[in-house]
C-alpha cells in the first residue's frame, strides 16, 4: 500500500528540545574578519531577540494592495560572571599603563559562538547539538550593580546588550547570525570545522565568515 502520507504527531524519537549554553567563544574583529578566538568562562545566558521585519500593507481600489516587510535586525543579551581581557575593548575600556584601564573609549566589533543542547525523548541531552554563530557585534554599555558583602551575598551577573551589523552571505541575503546542527552535518566534515572555530593542538580558534563555513560543510558529491 506505500508509506502512509498521514500526519503522526509525538512519534516515539521526534520530541525535541533546546537546552543550556555553553562553551562560548569571542572574537575580537580586525580587519574585517575574526582571526583569533578566546575562551569566554561563566556565561549563564545569551538570549536572541530579533527585531523588525514587520509587515507595512498599502491600499489601492479600497482593498490591502501589497505587504512590504521591513527589514530583520538581530541582537542579543549575553549574561555572565565575569568577561576575558580580550573583550576590555569590545566593552568600551583601554588599559592606558599596566593594571589602569579608562572606559568610555571606541568599542571594538566582535563575533561570538556557542553551543546549545538538542535533545529528544529518547536520548535526552545525548541527542545532539547547535553551534551558534553571531557576526558584527557591538556590545553597548552595561549597568553594573555594587553591592556590600552580607551574609547573602551572591555573584555579581554582569549583562551587555548586543546589536550586530549582518555580513554577507553568497547568494542569500546578509545575515548576523548562523546556525550549525550537529545532528544533520557530515561528522567529519563537521568536526574539521570544530577545531578551526575552537582550535586545536596546532592551530589557533578563529571565527570563519559564512562563505567559508558554507565551503566547509557542504557534503560531497
């Protein structure tokens, strides 16, 4: 009788979720690319928050003629317990003698990668993976909040809101932001492209611009 084009739905292995953040990576820009990474400690959250892409309708002969969508802006929260040095200058500070920093200085552009979890009903967090890419980021000025020592004392969770400035993508549109699934690349192919975002024993982490991502990922024929 052939496969059953019926919609199933909550089949056994397709109920998936999102999870967690972690290992975060910066990437401080120069010259217009991202060419060494660190390790960024600490981060609790980094929440997305896209905006516009609103649709604008026009009226012609007393009936909606057309939709014009505006353009989509992506920024993000990223919440953490402390930042690398190498994020001083994305974060508007300048170390003028050894151990001395200023602020309210230019902000330096920069990237950032982390990870999320995949999961699903039968392998839990063992499912698999997201690697999220963001480009052009500029981080704007942060409140921080000092408090007196006292018996409940906590952490202080540092925030920065980030707008980013979209790059360009071969034969799309520009974009800020890409999305890497564990669960659907070529695992070696993949992994080749692991140690360059986080570095290996001989190379140092640097953050690929899209065309080259897209080079590195793309299964053979």
């Amino acid at each position: 009788m052939g496969d059953s084009k019926k919609l199933v739905w909550d089949e056994v292995g397709t109920r998936e979720y999102e999870a967690g953040v972690s290992k975060v990576a910066l990437y401080p820009m120069v010259d217009n690319k991202y060419p060494k990474g660190v390790a960024w400690s600490g981060v609790t959250a980094v929440s997305e928050t896209p905006e516009g892409a609103e649709a604008n309708p026009y009226y012609a002969d007393n009936i909606k003629y057309f939709n014009l969508i505006g353009a989509e802006d992506l920024g993000a929260t990223l919440q953490a317990y402390s930042s690398p040095e190498e994020f001083d200058e994305c974060d508007g500070t300048v170390e003028v003698v050894k151990g001395v920093v200023i602020g309210q200085q230019p902000r330096k552009m920069f990237g950032l990668s982390y990870v999320t979890i995949l999961g699903n009903d039968t392998k839990g967090n063992k499912n698999g993976y997201k690697i999220h890419l963001l480009y052009g980021c500029n981080a704007g000025p942060s409140e921080k909040e000092y408090e007196s020592v006292n018996e409940e004392t906590e952490p202080m969770n540092l925030s920065w809101d980030i707008s980013t400035t979209p790059v360009e993508v071969p034969g799309h549109e520009p974009t800020s932001r890409m999305i890497i699934y564990s669960t659907r690349c070529d695992p070696a192919k993949l992994k080749a492209f692991e140690d360059i975002l986080w570095g290996n024993e001989t190379t140092e982490a640097r953050l690929p611009l899209p065309e080259e991502v897209i080079q590195l990922l793309t299964p053979d024929v």
